[in-house]
C-alpha cells in the first residue's frame, strides 16, 4: 500500500509523473509540453532507472532472501 501511495503523490503533486516506467520518460522527452524533458536528458534519467531496479533488486535479496526454486 506504501508503493502504490507514492506513485500516487507522484503523480498528483509532480508534472513529471515520477518516471515510474522507461516507456513514461521518452515518451515525455518527445512532448512539447511544460511537463515534457529535454530529449539530452533522458540517457540520464535512464541510467537513474537502472540504477534504482538494481539497487531494489539487491535490497530485496538482502531483506528477503533468495528464492530456493
């Protein structure tokens, strides 16, 4: 429940919808909108994306393990 209200909020009180998906940021860099991000921009924000899936990727082995499967 915690997740799902802060990719709420993120949306509610941010233009940028809190680049929750990769599909969201290079969408926005071909708007022409106030919300929209500079298409120099995006390998950054990508890099942020991948950055963050592989650190909640560890922080979730460590606090919850590896499966046995």
């Amino acid at each position: 429940m915690a997740v799902a209200l802060a990719i709420i909020a993120g949306y509610w009180w941010t233009s940028s919808t809190n680049f929750a998906n990769l599909a969201i940021t290079i969408a926005r860099s071909l708007s022409n909108s106030f919300a929209g991000v500079s298409p120099a921009n995006v390998p950054g924000f990508i890099i942020g994306q991948l950055i963050g899936a592989i650190a909640a990727t560890a922080i979730s082995n460590i606090l919850f393990g590896k499966s046995s499967d």
